[in-house]
C-alpha cells in the first residue's frame, strides 16, 4: 500500500514549523499561524514606513521597492494557503483515494518512482534555502566582524542593514531587536517558499506520474490487442483497460484543474511581483554605486525571482508534457486491429488529444518554459524602459 503522506516528510515538518499543515488544526495552530502572519505584514510594513522618514531619490525607491514586493511574497502565500487549506488537505486525500485503487505492481512502482522525485526535489529546494540562510546571517552581522578586524565604529556599523525598514524608533538603541525582527521575518519567508512550494511541486508530480499510468495502461492494452489469439475475451479485456486508462486520465486532470484552480489567484499575483521585482532588480544592479551590500541584496531577490519562475513553469511543463505522451501511446495504438467498442474509445481519446492539457492560469498565463522566458523577457523590456527614463 502506498502512503501519500510519506513522500512529503520534510515538506510536512516545514508545514508544521508554519503551521499550515492541514491535519493538526488546534487552537494553538491557529495561535501560531496569525503570529506568523503579523511577522511577515509588519517586516513588509515597516519597509513602505521608511518613505514616511526618508528623502526619497529614485535608488532609493527602487531599493525600498524591490526588498517589499520581495518579502510580500511569502506574505501572500502564506495568507492564501492559509485561506485554502482545507483544498490542501483534500488534495492529498484524494491523491491517496487514487493510489488505494492500484493494484498492479508496475503502476504502484510508478507512484513510488515519482513520490522519490517529490522528495528529491524538497531536498534540493531545502538545502538551497539552509545555503540562504547562511548567506543572510553572514550579511547581518559582517559590519561587526569587519570592525574587529579593521578600526571603524561600531555605531556607523551597527547602522548597515541589508533592508531599509523604519520602527519610529532610535536605530542604534534597538539595533539588536530591529535585527532579530528581520531576521525572524526573512527566515519564516523562506521556510514559507519551501514548504508551500514543494507541496504544489510534489502534488504536481503525483498527477503526472498519474498521466505515466495511463500511458502503461494503453501499452498493456496494446500487447494484449498484438497477441495472435486476441480472442473475444482478450477484446473485452482491451476495452476494460482502456476504460481503466481513460478514467484515470479523468481524475488527474480533475485532480489538477481543482488544485490550480484554488491557487491561480496567488500564483497570478507572484507572477506580476517577480515580474517587477526582476525588472527593480536589474535596475538596481545597472545603477551600483560602490555599495557591495545592495549588491548582494539585488542579486539575491534577481536569482530567486528567476528561480521561481522557471521552477514553476519547467514543472508545468512537465505536465504538458506526460500528457502528450498519453497520446503519442495512443497514435503507435494499433486500433484497428481491435473491436468495434475498442475503436470508438482509441478515436474518443485521440479526438481528447487535439486539444492540449496544461496549466492554466486564470487564462492569462499558461505554464510552459517558453512561458518562463517570455516572463524574464518582459522583465527586461521593463528594466530597459526604466534605465533610459533615468538617463
């Protein structure tokens, strides 16, 4: 038997640490997640602050801009998986429901091959985050590594911050305090990004590893229809695997359009953020002045932006991808050499494959790697508009 929930352990635990995981709902979940939340609404909110006490000139706009759209993101995650989580946890029932139905060893094996993958790719997207997290702590506390080496003062130091926020408070005074907030909100966001990424990854990979079933279902179906005794059992038996085929071919585009459906609000909004962030960022890096620290901030939020997207489009992909397979299947099919009931299913799915499968997002936006490079296309488009209105 196969246990649905076992292929997001780690996913599970980052869900836990935020308090999203949709099975242990208590009061003091519930606690923790408006906790979360007002961390990660205040970090975005004391950054717009800052216009309020600062002179503001167009860099400075551009960076204060770029760091809070940055960290809005995790904050509209989190906010809309917290809406939907009862879909989350529908979702892997109904992943579970599916796999209870397998009974063949060579499709249970399938699953299994992809809830690797799932795990396979949480690892990754985590590790990268812990190198994340390294590289931030570093960045905080540089300014007073580098005044034990070299003679500068500590108090102009203590004022470096890789974001620009304002408390309405004396900066030198709750130096520490301000940092342990951003810090806390920059690490939440990340482990957000994870958790809630590699639980739509992971559901996205079930689902094409559903569509590789159906694919194997066709073949079996096919090397029964070429043996030389395909009597009119065996014809039966051909029809029943195809209507196996085609129901499961059902389910996992109903179990994707569901999921998507709930998330394509959130997912239409990240795109117009990275979008924009990408194009603030570039202008950011086109403008630099001698500040190493902006530099790194520019890169950073340059290379996640670019990394989420073309993550997210390269999976969709993938699904556009398992589902044409179905029908490349179905087209080496040798039907007519079937029954009559046969070739009426062979032809009722081929007519099914003119029209492509793929994620959709609120038909705007269809997720594709050449999607991704159209997105990081017009990024650029953007930042090229903004750098000749500068000069």
């Amino acid at each position: 038997m196969i246990y649905i929930q076992a292929h997001f352990n780690l996913t599970r635990i980052l869900m836990l640490a935020i308090g999203l995981w949709p099975y242990q709902q208590t009061k003091l979940v519930q606690l923790q997640l408006i906790l979360i939340s007002n961390i990660l609404t205040s970090f975005v909110v004391f950054q717009f602050t800052t216009f309020i006490t600062t002179e503001c000139s167009p860099n400075l706009v551009i960076k204060i801009l770029t760091c809070s759209l940055f960290a809005a993101s995790p904050m509209i995650i989190h906010n809309s998986f917290w809406l939907n989580i009862h879909t989350v946890k529908c979702s892997f029932e109904r992943l579970q429901d599916i796999c209870n139905e397998l009974k063949d060893e060579s499709e249970i094996a399938i699953i299994k091959r992809y809830g690797n993958d799932t795990k396979r790719y949480t690892l990754i997207l985590f590790l990268c985050a812990m190198c994340c997290v390294v590289f931030v702590g570093f960045l905080s506390i540089w300014p007073q590594i580098l005044s034990t080496i070299l003679p500068i003062n500590v108090s102009q130091t203590q004022r470096i911050m890789y974001v620009m926020t304002e408390y309405f408070v004396d900066q030198e005074r709750y130096f520490y305090l301000i940092l342990l907030h951003i810090n806390t909100a920059t690490y939440i966001g990340m482990i957000v990004a994870v958790a809630t990424g590699t639980v739509l990854i992971g559901c996205i990979i079930h689902a094409c590893g559903l569509f590789s079933i159906v694919s194997y279902r066709i073949k079996q179906a096919m090397t029964i229809n070429m043996m030389e005794n395909a009597n009119q059992e065996n014809q039966i038996l051909i029809y029943r695997k195809i209507v196996c085929a085609v129901n499961m071919h059902c389910k996992a585009m109903n179990f994707l359009e569901v999921l998507m459906s709930a998330f394509e609000g959130l997912l239409f909004l990240l795109i117009v953020i990275y979008v924009t962030v990408m194009s603030l960022s570039l202008y950011g890096i086109a403008s630099y002045r001698d500040n190493t620290s902006e530099l790194f901030l520019y890169l950073t939020c340059m290379t996640t932006a670019v990394l989420y997207i073309f993550i997210a489009n390269y999976v969709a992909q993938d699904v556009t991808d398992h589902n044409n397979d179905i029908f490349v299947t179905v087209y080496d099919f040798q039907w007519y050499t079937a029954s009559l009931r046969v070739q009426k299913m062979m032809l009722f799915m081929l007519q099914r494959g003119t029209k492509a499968f793929c994620v959709n997002i609120g038909g705007l936006f269809v997720g594709s790697l050449q999607n991704a490079a159209t997105l990081i296309s017009a990024s650029i488009s953007y930042f090229t508009v903004l750098y000749s209105m500068q000069n």
